[in-house]
C-alpha cells in the first residue's frame, strides 16, 4: 500500500528532516509542498531525496494549501494520503507501520481514519543538552477534537479542514498517534508568532480562523513553561501508555 504524506512549509528548517525521517521509519512516501521557504528547508528536503513542488501564495492562505497538497498526491498515486504539518510527528499506538493500519481500516470499509493529537510543549527542566528535541521535549497535553488527515484516495471522500474531511467519511474506529512540536525554545516561538502574523490571510482572520496564537505574549514563560503550569501536564515515558486527558492551556 502506498501512503503519501503531504507536508507544506514556509521556514520549517528546524523541522522538516525529524518529520521526514519520521515519515520514512513509519513507510510514508513524503512530498514537501513550498510555500516560499528562505531558510533552507528545502533544500534539506531535496538532499533527504524528498520531492518538493512549489505553490506560493501571498499570504497563508491554509485551505488552499491543503487543496494543491491533496491534489498533488492524488496526481502521483497513492492508495491513501496524509496531511502532515512540518512540526507533527506520527506513529501508531501498536508499533506497527502506518500502512499497515490503514489497510487494515481499507479492508474494513472504512476511508478515514482519525489521530489522537498530542501536543508537546518545552519546559524550565528540560535537559537542553539533548539535541532531540523528541527526547528533551516530554510534557504534553491532549485535545479531544476530530484529528482526520489520513484519507483513502477515492472520489467519495477528501480533506476539507485541517481535521475534518468532505464527502462521505466512513471513519475508522482505530486511531493512530500524532506528535505535534509547538515550539522548540523561547527564541523559536517568537520567531514562529511573529512570522505567523504577518503572513495571515485577512478574509481569513475576519471569520474567526488564526487566532489560537494571538493569546501569546513575547515573554519567554508563554513558549517555555514554568513549573506552576507544566506540573500540571502528562509526562512522556517510553515504557507507559499515553494518558488521554483534557489539558487545556488556560495560561495564555
């Protein structure tokens, strides 16, 4: 079974080789979709071997991204295909490959297949001298919302949102794991917000889309948590399950 996972950047040089990698250990085939990268990030996909194809827009207009990425897996071939954010890493819960599951879930019937999304935010303690940040990033909370990005290649459904599909979605009951990096120090928030701002869309905004981050100060306390908040977070340890809990980030 061949797998794409569609990626679109704009400057994720800090990302993009972990979240390739990760695509290759999980047996994804990745495509990078550039958005007008100028720090690199391409070409440290092209030199992993990865395809890159461009799609430039003048500001960050998400739906539109997620369209061309779409259609250009399904213009390569693929038996179903995954939305991947450059800071999200995913695996299963079982240690099996990601194909694996996914045909399983095809030959049930089903043609989605949902992600439980945790997402990783960096700490006081962290030990910065691991230069993983997958090791040195362990504190995460958990959102019970709808997670659907990887989609059977069929007429009958497609991406239609970040999280939700269009068409006629016959969603797994199985769900597989996302690791979603929101920021690797205090320095690459603010840099990560303040690019973010100044590349929304407008029309956009005006209905309601991108405004998680505009809570954000530029202090470092809203990038790298103080014990007060992270105490009351899950911890990642390899040996123990996930803990599904509703966290939400209150502080900002």
């Amino acid at each position: 079974m061949k797998v794409i996972a569609f990626t679109y950047v704009i400057d994720e040089r800090d990302f993009i080789a972990k979240n390739i990698e990760n695509s290759l250990e999980q047996g994804l085939t990745p495509i990078v979709i550039d958005n007008g990268c100028k720090d690199g990030t391409t070409d440290i996909a092209k030199a992993m071997g990865v395809p890159v194809y461009e799609h430039f827009t003048t500001s960050f207009h998400l739906h539109d991204m997620i369209y061309f990425g779409m259609n250009k897996a399904k213009e390569i071939g693929c038996d179903w295909y995954i939305l991947k954010d450059a800071d999200e890493l995913m695996e299963t819960y079982d240690g099996r490959k990601i194909p694996e599951v996914l045909e399983e879930a095809d030959a049930a019937g089903y043609n989605c297949v949902n992600f439980d999304s945790y997402s990783f935010w960096p700490t006081v303690d962290d030990d910065t001298d691991i230069a993983d940040f997958k090791d040195r990033i362990r504190h995460y909370t958990w959102f019970d919302i709808p997670w659907i990005r990887a989609i059977k290649n069929t007429p009958e459904v497609w991406i239609d949102h970040p999280h939700l599909p269009g068409g006629e979605p016959n969603v797994s009951p199985d769900k597989l794991v996302i690791r979603h990096y929101k920021f690797l120090n205090a320095e690459h928030g603010r840099q990560k917000i303040l690019s973010r701002f100044a590349r929304y869309n407008a029309a956009e905004v005006s209905v309601g889309c991108h405004t998680h981050y505009r809570k954000y100060g530029m202090t470092d306390d809203y990038f790298v948590l103080k014990p007060e908040i992270y105490s009351k977070l899950n911890v990642y340890n390899e040996d123990k399950k996930w803990i599904r809990e509703q966290v939400w980030d209150e502080w900002r």
